[in-house]
C-alpha cells in the first residue's frame, strides 16, 4: 500500500513540474500554408492508370478480335478514351 502511494505521488509530482508551454500552443502565429496547383484527390490517380491499362488492353484485343465483336470494342475503347481525356489528360 505504502509503494502504490509512493508512485502515485511521484507521478502527481512530475505532473506538476511539466512545464505550461509543453501543452500550450506555441508562442509565434501559425500561418496557413500557401496555395497549390496541386489538387489533392484521393484515388484520382488509381482511376487514370486502370483507364489507361483498359485502352492499351482493348486496343490490344481490338487488333486481334474478330470482324464481329469489333464493333463492341471500338465503342468500349472510344468512351474510355473520352473518359481519360476529360479527366486525366491536364494531369499526366
């Protein structure tokens, strides 16, 4: 009993003894930070490199493909195309 009032004591009295500005804001002004061009988006990159892998895939298919599913693909391809031209093309 004598040891855990001793500890509790002992940490009571380092408690006291920290000083008031370890746990206050700090004394000079913070300033924002400055504006960027840089939109920080998350999961926008990961959506221009999977648009980016479907088009080379497509257009490797494509070139492959029988004259009946061409079509189909071609279709495919050209909205992912407008798709990463809209939206990924003035980042990469």
């Amino acid at each position: 009993m004598l040891k855990n009032c001793a500890y509790a004591l002992l940490l009571l009295g380092m408690a006291a003894t920290l000083p008031l500005s370890a746990v206050a804001a700090p004394a000079a002004p913070q300033n924002a930070p400055g504006i960027s061009h840089i939109v920080p988006v998350q999961g926008y990159g990961e959506r221009c490199h999977w648009l980016r892998e479907r088009i080379r895939e497509l257009e490797a298919r494509l070139y492959y493909s029988p004259p009946g599913e061409r079509p189909r693909l071609e279709r495919r391809l050209a909205e992912y195309r407008g798709e990463f031209r809209g939206a990924c093309r003035r980042w990469y």
